[in-house]
C-alpha cells in the first residue's frame, strides 16, 4: 500500500517531460527543427470536446475541416482501438494553447484527430501545451510549426504545392529575398533567389524531390500565386450535394431533379443567376403541369401541387468568374446576391412555388470553408433566407 501512494505522489509530481516519456512519447523540442518560440509548457490527457477549433491565422487547409481526411483519421483511430484500446487511439499527441482569458484550450495542431475523437466516444487524448513568443527573424511561430508538424507527423495531411508556394511567397513579402534581389547580375541573382527558395522549401518539404521543389520555385518565380478559390462543374455540385445528402438525386435528364413523392424539386445553378435556375425550373413545372393535366387532374388540383413543391437550390460560382472573385467577402457577395434575388420570387410571388432552401458548395480555400454546403432555408415569417 506504501508503494502505490508514493508512487502516486511520484506521478503526480513528474514534469511533463517524464510524464509524456512514461507514455511513450518523445519530446518534441528535442527535434533539431523545432521551431523557435514556440515552447510545450505542459502534457497531459483531456476530453476531446474539451478543444475550440483555432480559427485565426490558420492556415488555409486547416481552418476548416477536410470530410475525406476527417474520415481518414477517423478509420485509423478506429482501427487502434480496437486493437490496442482507447488510450492508443492517437499514435501521436496533438498541441494546443489556453486562451488567458477565456481559459480554453485552442487547438494548434490536431483539429481532425479531436473531431474524430469525438465521433469515435474516445474519453481523452494527448496533447501538448504550448506557447508562444516573438521571433528574432520576425517569423510568425503559428506558421512555423504548423510547417513542422506537417512535416515531421504522418498523421498530417501533407502540404503540396499551394502551401509550398504560398510559403514562399510570404517569406518574399517579409523581406528575406531582399538580399539576393541586390545582386546585379541577373543570372546570378536567380541562382542566388533559387538556392535561397531551395534550402527553405528542403526544411519541411524534404518528401519530395528536389526536381518537384525545383518546380515550384520555378512556378513562383512566373508569379503563380496560391489559389484562392475552388473551381467545381455543375456535375461536380450534384455529386458533392448527394454525397453530403443534400441533394436527393440526379436528373437523368433536363437540369432539374423532381420527387413527386415528397413533392420536391432541385436544381444547381451558377450563383448570382437567379434567371438561369427561374429558366431551369420554369421548363420542368410546365413538363409537369402538361403531365398532370394528361392525367385529367383538375386546374385547382395542379396549382395546388405546384404550390406544395419545395424547391432548393445548390449554388456555385463557375471557374470562368472565380479570377474576379479574391476573398470571402467578395465571394458572400455574390452569394448574397442569390439570396436576395429568390426571395424577391418568394415575396411577390412571381412563380408558382416557394424557394424553400438555398445551399452554396464550399469554394474558399483561404481561409477555408469547412468542405460541407452552406444552407440557408426560407423564414416565412420574416420573408428571407436565415
């Protein structure tokens, strides 16, 4: 009995380096990369629900969460329980900090693997605690680490070639070209700007070949700049719409899906275009209203059929328009545009339906929007999309 309560009192006293090393873990700092300022304070096990998505500052991939990487993580960590129990479910801990004032813990590192957690109903996870402080360089710590940790853990999801540009392009914002820019020969002063590109994207890209780095510095260097926006076909929104469940079908023919059965009607269009979804839709209530008066069905009965319809529109913005589009802001715009314009249907009622539900596909990449649609659904009441 003695023994177990030192050995309790032993615990409990532990740093958090020998607490983390007693569960198997290395100490991260100990890698010759870490970042600078950026200093673990503490480990320990939590509730996974106990963790807040970091949204500032994140960086475009995570300030959102990825459904097929989530899903990934999810299958891993499933897996690990069951073979090895709920405390083995991450093989890696994750990184948060606690906001001083609100005392919550703000996930760094790890957003995916909590949520999945979560899904999973595994009790606690590890994760360090971590702090920051100011660089020396002027670097932003954030964006260090989230660089080393994708790098050095393979439970990440790797950074390819928009992060990889992007880095570069924020390093030759901050000035750190400025030197090699002074070089007056031009082939020296590539060689120099290459070399310089090289041994950074070497750092936390070291997983791809040097030919494929070199071409990303050579993209760069032509002024490719990281992509804002995602592009999608209108065949692309009626998949991602079914797959989210969402959308409840595919029209076989035409552009808009019809369920006489739960009286509903869907159809994609480009947002914005409200006359092009008007036109769409227009064509199949006259299909249906010809169909319905075939079948000997009362003029009363018809438009009391196409008043029942909900109609719901997935919305997006076509590839040929995104270059004009560089930020959310811009991009809600657009959407609002949408919104405004159905309901003015809605409200003077200038079609024989009711827009019920209007959805927009994800399509900012920075920072992201979470890959799930953005819904809006018509408040009678107060005559608008909420």
């Amino acid at each position: 009995m003695t023994k177990k309560n030192n050995k309790v009192v032993s615990m409990s006293t532990a740093t958090w380096q020998q607490r983390a090393a007693t569960d198997g873990f290395v100490n991260p700092m100990n890698d010759p990369d870490w970042p600078s300022g950026v200093d673990i304070v503490d480990y320990g096990w939590h509730s996974p629900s106990t963790f807040e998505m970091h949204q500032p500052q994140q960086q475009c991939r995570q300030a959102g969460l990825d459904r097929d990487h989530l899903r990934d993580h999810k299958s891993w960590m499933e897996s690990r329980v069951e073979d090895l129990g709920n405390r083995s479910a991450l093989q890696e801990p994750t990184f948060h900090t606690v906001d001083p004032i609100k005392n919550v813990k703000n996930t760094e590192q790890g957003n995916h693997r909590h949520t999945a957690a979560i899904e999973l109903g595994v009790p606690k996870v590890p994760s360090f605690e971590i702090k920051y402080s100011p660089r020396t360089d002027g670097r932003d710590p954030r964006k260090e680490l989230n660089e080393w940790h994708n790098n050095k853990n393979a439970p990440s999801k790797p950074h390819g070639e928009m992060e990889a540009i992007r880095h570069l392009e924020d390093l030759h914002q901050r000035g750190e070209f400025a030197s090699d820019l002074k070089i007056k020969d031009a082939k020296k002063q590539e060689a120099a700007i290459r070399k310089r590109a090289n041994d950074e994207l070497r750092k936390n890209y070291g997983r791809y070949t040097a030919q494929k780095r070199g071409g990303w510095i050579t993209k760069w260097r032509n002024g490719a700049k990281p992509k804002q926006m995602r592009s999608w076909s209108n065949g692309e929104v009626w998949d991602f719409g079914q797959k989210n469940n969402h959308l409840s079908g595919k029209p076989t023919n035409g552009s808009v899906y019809y369920d006489p059965l739960n009286l509903l009607l869907q159809t994609v269009t480009q947002t914005h275009t409200s006359w092009s979804a008007i036109g769409l839709l227009s064509e199949k209530v006259k299909d249906i209203y010809g169909s319905l008066r075939d079948q000997g069905t009362s003029l009363t009965k018809i438009r009391k059929h196409l008043g029942s319809l909900d109609v719901e529109v997935m919305s997006y913005v076509d590839s040929t328009k995104l270059s004009s589009i560089s930020n959310l802001s811009e991009l809600n715009a657009r959407r609002d545009v949408l919104l405004v314009s159905l309901a003015e249907y809605n409200i003077q009622g200038m079609v024989p339906f009711t827009f019920t539900k209007v959805m927009f596909v994800p399509q900012c990449l920075q920072p992201a929007e979470a890959l799930a649609p953005i819904v809006y659904t018509w408040d009678s009441v107060n005559q608008k999309f909420v």
